[in-house]
C-alpha cells in the first residue's frame, strides 16, 4: 500500500511540476465534427481564422470599454488587463500549458477595483477566456495536470468572490469544463487509436493476400514444372528402348538424368505439402490454361453476362504458348470476370487474346456500371486477391500491367506476360 501511495504521490508531482514549469504539448491535428458535418468543416475552416481575429478584437475592445465604463480605469490600465484576459485564449490551441500559466496570474490582477457588491470580480470576457484555456488545456493534456490546473484555478475564486455560493458555482463551473474536456482527449484518443487499429488491419489483409496468393502461385507453378519433369523422367527412362545401338555410358546417362528427374519430383511433392495449408485439400484436377479460356467464357455466359471473345492474329512461326503463361493469363481473366460479375452486373463485357512469338496479351473490359456499384478493383473473391493477385502473377513473369477506370467509366484490365522474361535486378 505504501508503495503504490507514493507512485500515486510521485505522478502527482511530476503533474504539477509539468503544469507549472515542463515542455508544453505539441501541436496536435484539429478535431473536427464526424460523419457527414466532415466536408463541410473541412470547406469553412480557411475562412474560420479572419472570423476568430475579429471576434477576439472585438471582445477585447469589450473588455476594455466594461473596465473602463465600469470600474473607472484609466485606459492605460485596462487595456493590458483586457487583452492580458483575452490573449490566453488565443494561445491555448498553439501553447495550452503557457496559455494557462499567461491567464492564471491575471485571475489575480483581474480583480483591480472590482466593485464591493460585484458577485463575479472578474470582467465576462476574461471569464469567458479562461474558460476555453481550462477547455482546451483538458482536451490536450493528461488528467493529472488537467486535475492541478482546476484545483489551482478554484483558488482565486474562494479568495476575491465575495460569497462562498458563488465561490463554489465557480468551483462547479471549473469542475464541468475540465469534465467537458477531459472528454473530448478522450474522444480524440479513441480516433487516433481506431485509425492507427485501421491502418494496422489494412497492412495485415494486404500482406496476407500477397502471400496466400505467392502461395497459390507457387502450388500451380509446382504442377506445371512438374509435368514437364515427369516427362524428362519418362524420356530419359525410355530412350535406351527407343533408340537402338546407345552405348553403355549413354544408358547410364540416360539413367542418371532419369534418377535426378525423379528425386527432384519427390523434393517438389514435399514442398507441395509444406505450401498447402492444412484446410486446403489436395489439387488433383490438371491446372487450366489458354486453351480452357474458351469454357471460362461459356460459364460466364451461361451465368447471365454479356461476353465478347477477340483474338488477334496469329504468325505462322509463333512459339507455344508457355503453360506457366497460359496459367496466368487463364487467372487474369477469371479474376477480371468475377470482378466485372460482381461490381458491374448487366453490362457488356469484352475479352481480347493477342498472342505473337515473344509474349501473350490478355485485356478484360467492361462498360460504365449502374449507381451504387462498387470498383471492380477492390474485388477479393475465390479466384484470388483482386489486383494484388493479378500483380503478383504479372510481376512473377516479368510482365506489364495495367488496371484502372476508362474514359467513359468503365473497367479495363491489361496484362502483357512475355514467355522470356529480362532477369531483373535485385
């Protein structure tokens, strides 16, 4: 119990100690109204300063004709005592700490010739003034030194008011401020905490999109790279069958590239099974290509869209297509398909194949969507993680991509995957 008093002791000191003497608060971002008050606020606000240097004038001008006409000051007398009383409101948003420490002391030269019978020895601006320093001061610092700062300023009230009633209404007044701002930091530390939370939860479904996407990446390239080892291993395998008349080190050869063929599919099935989470089951059916893009767009079809296959021509020497390009481009379009099903159903719907003998280019647009339909980027369905999926497979390739809204409101997505892509520099 001893121990915890004096912490509690400790942090008291280190309050007030701040409250009088420490570094003041930095400048923290306005708090402005929520929900859809936003725009607006954010519309006026330029136009707020020239109105606050006004209204500060014009209360200070206030001020000094109430100390002067009232309590018979001289005006060299009033006016340091009127803008002494208005000037700390002015610095509470910037400085709060020095802003109370400027008005705090004029509660005591604000009582210059009060009149005997006034309940209230402050003039209404200085009052007033003070009370948005203890506001905002409670909305911008800690409760501790907020607490000090309303026991310090009660002080005056039970020394100059000239009865204990309204002594305590200022007390109580005091007290209400400091609970009003005390509210307020605590509303702003509750958005500061929720946005941050935000921005950490977008980070997190961005980075695991990429990687479950890497992963799946990896799993399809693990059946294509696959295949064409299992038929090394077949070949090697069968080619002292086929070809008569080999020599004794050619069958050992042929031999040995068939063993290194099989070891390496054994080391690529474990691998398989480490990338495969233990929810997914295995993926026996054969990984689509460019030549299943066709039954895609049927099933898009039959799925009520309006779909539009065009190819371009193709040379006489063009290469085959690369199964690892024929899968991309296959996932490409399934995404842009889905997404376009999604964010812009009814609409018209134009697929394009162009292939020549150096790389593959595939594009999905769609016409302007109705209201309320969202972006066809934004998408995350089954097929994969909307564009970053589509990002991935492209970059993975060494290829170009090219998403985004067109000129007349609609959805285009391009991907130029080339079969031999540049190495690139790390």
């Amino acid at each position: 119990m001893e121990n915890g008093t004096a912490a509690v002791l400790r942090v008291g000191r280190e309050d007030l100690r701040r409250l009088l003497v420490g570094a003041d608060f930095p400048l923290s971002p306005p708090l402005g109204p929520p929900g859809r008050w936003r725009r607006w606020w954010q519309r006026a606000r330029p136009f707020l300063a020239p109105v606050l240097v006004f209204a500060l004038v014009g209360i200070t001008i206030a001020g000094i004709q109430y100390l002067t006409d009232t309590r018979g000051l001289p005006e060299w007398v009033a006016i340091p005592l009127a803008v002494g009383g208005t000037l700390p409101a002015v610095l509470a948003p910037v400085r709060p700490l020095f802003a109370w420490r400027f008005g705090y002391p004029m509660l005591y030269l604000g009582v210059i010739d009060a009149l005997p019978g006034e309940s209230w020895p402050w003039s209404p601006v200085q009052i007033i003034a003070f009370l948005i320093v203890l506001l905002v001061l409670a909305a911008r610092t800690s409760l501790g030194i907020a607490a000090w700062a309303g026991l310090l300023s009660v002080l005056p009230a039970y020394l100059f008011v000239p009865t204990q009633a309204n002594a305590h209404g200022v007390a109580v007044l005091f007290l209400a401020i400091l609970i009003v701002g005390d509210q307020v930091r605590r509303r702003r530390q509750s958005q500061r905490a929720l946005a941050e939370q935000a921005e950490r939860s977008e980070l997190e479904q961005a980075r695991r999109a990429v990687l479950e996407e890497r992963t799946r990446i990896a799993r399809e390239m693990h059946d294509v790279v696959a295949h064409h080892m299992s038929m090394i291993a077949v070949q090697a395998e069968t080619a002292p069958y086929r070809l008569t008349g080999l020599p004794e080190p050619a069958r050992a050869e042929f031999t040995a590239i068939a063993g290194s063929a099989r070891e390496a599919l054994v080391d690529m099935r474990r691998l398989l099974g480490v990338l495969r989470s233990e929810s997914a089951a295995p993926e026996t059916a054969p990984q689509p290509g460019l030549a299943d893009v066709p039954e895609l767009v049927d099933a898009a079809r039959r799925a009520g869209m309006a779909v539009t296959v065009t190819t371009g021509p193709e040379p006489e020497q063009r290469r085959a297509v690369p199964e690892a390009v024929g899968l991309a481009a296959y996932r490409i379009i399934q995404e842009a398909l889905a997404n376009a099903a999604r964010h812009a159903p009814g609409t018209a719907v134009r697929v394009s194949v162009d292939a020549d003998d150096r790389a593959l280019t595939v594009g999905v647009r769609n016409d302007p969507a109705g209201p309320g339909a969202g972006r066809p980027g934004d998408a995350a369905g089954p097929a994969g993680h909307g564009l970053t999926g589509m990002r991935e497979r492209v970059r993975l390739l060494g290829g170009r991509l090219r998403a985004g809204p067109t000129d007349d409101q609609g959805y285009a997505v391009t991907a130029h995957l080339p079969y031999d892509p540049e190495p690139t520099e790390r």
